[in-house]
C-alpha cells in the first residue's frame, strides 16, 4: 500500500468552500483526507488558514496561485504568506494566452519558471505547472507540455492532471517516466469516454499503473483529488473519490 498521503484540492468544492471554509475544511478532515490544495483563499488570512488546517490535522499540500502573483511586485507577499500558511508548492494552474500560443512563447515561459524556481528556493519553496489540455495537441511540431517540462530545470513541479491529460487525448503514465522525479503532487481526476460525471475509478483511468510509476519514478509526495463533475452534491463526490481511492488501496 502506498504511503503516498491524499490531499483534496478545494476548488472541487469551491462554492461549499466560499460560504464556510472552515466548516468545509473540517468536513473534508472528517472524511479522511490528509491535506488540501487551495484555489482562492475567501477572504481569509495566511495566519487564519494555517489555524483552521492545524485545528483539523490537515497539512497544505499546496496553492494554485496565478501567473500573476509569483511575478516580481507580488512575489514577496506570496512568499510571506505562503510560509505563513506552511505551503511548499507555488502552482500555476494555467496562463494567459501570451505566454502560451507558440513555441517561442513556452520557451519564454520555461525561463520565467526556471528564475522564479532560484528566487524561491531559499525559502524552501517550489513552483509548478498544472496542466489543463492545450498542452497535448501539438505545436510547432512539439506537445507544449514538453517544450515546457524539456526546458525547465528539476526544481519546477509537474503537477499531472491525469483527467486533463486524458481529455487532451494524452496518456498520462509515460510523462512520469519521461520527466523521473518531477510529479511531486498529482491531480487525481477520472477521465470517461461514456460518463461525463464519472468518478475516480469509475473511469479508463489506468490507476493500479499510474500509481505504480508514481511509487517508482514520480517522486510523488503527494496524490491530490480533484473533482469537477457531480453526479451528487460535491462534498459528496469528493467523499465517494476518496473512498474509492481506499478500494484501491490507495488511501
């Protein structure tokens, strides 16, 4: 079984999570999860945040924090409250077109990552690239996710959606491999050709194989579900994933 802990990113239940983040925090504890990924703070301080997670035994196992937010105005305050908060990962979830609508452009944007990685360090901080699905249909004769995670150094996290891979038309296992040691956080997404609102294991996610390349070259330390489609209410949903994950063995 793996010891690889489950984290919840919190924009699977991000309208819960606007009215009562603490009350949903302590749920998503209750439920078994072991961290949460934040997208959106809800008004709420570094130092409000870190209490609400310490009360309830949860660690971040990350943010998903804008392109904007890690560039040099605002760098140093996302630096303070990430540290306030006990954050390791700075990851981008997406950017603007500019920074992605050529080759030439996510050559550019691997440099950005690769300085804003030596700025960070010293504080024991990472950043990362969360995929959606652009980044597997070729250009330029290359998959953007390569011309990006080709060109970055192994500082920058490669933070694999697997459903967004899949969606792309993408195989996720092989980018382990390929890029050994970089997945340190994971997004736990099903991925379905018949059921749009499947949930994890529910799907044509390989999981007993990705899992397994996770434990062997991923590096994973941390496996992070994220769910944007409901059969049921989300708090349910997130529920069901993670008690599927524990059929899996996996939780």
């Amino acid at each position: 079984m793996s010891k690889i802990p489950v984290g919840l990113q919190l924009y699977s239940v991000r309208e819960d999570c606007a009215k009562d983040p603490s009350g949903v925090i302590a749920q998503v504890a209750k439920m078994g999860y072991a961290g949460v990924e934040f997208a959106g703070y809800h008004g709420r301080s570094a130092a409000e945040l870190r209490k609400i997670l310490d009360d309830n035994g949860l660690k971040c196992c990350g943010t998903h924090t804008g392109i904007q937010t890690v560039q040099d105005d605002q760098l140093q305050a996302t630096i303070e409250f990430a540290l306030t908060l006990g954050n390791p990962y700075l990851i981008v979830p997406g950017l603007p077109e500019p920074w992605r609508n050529s080759r030439d452009a996510w050559l550019r944007t691997a440099e950005f990552f690769n300085a804003l990685s030596e700025k960070i360090a010293p504080h024991n901080l990472l950043c990362g690239y969360h995929n959606h699905h652009i980044e597997f249909t070729a250009m330029d004769g290359e998959l953007p996710w390569d011309t990006f995670f080709g060109n970055t150094n192994c500082d920058v996290v490669m933070q694999l959606d697997t459903g967004n891979a899949m969606h792309g038309g993408a195989d996720p296992i092989p980018f382990l491999s390929k890029y050994p040691g970089r997945a340190l956080t994971v997004h736990l997404k099903e991925f379905s050709a018949t059921n749009p609102k499947a949930l994890i294991g529910e799907g044509d996610m390989k999981w007993a194989d990705f899992f397994a390349v996770c434990d062997k070259q991923g590096g994973t330390e941390w496996y992070i579900v994220e769910q944007e489609s409901y059969a049921y209410p989300p708090m349910e949903c997130v529920a069901k994933c993670l008690e599927n994950l524990k059929k899996l063995g996996r939780a």
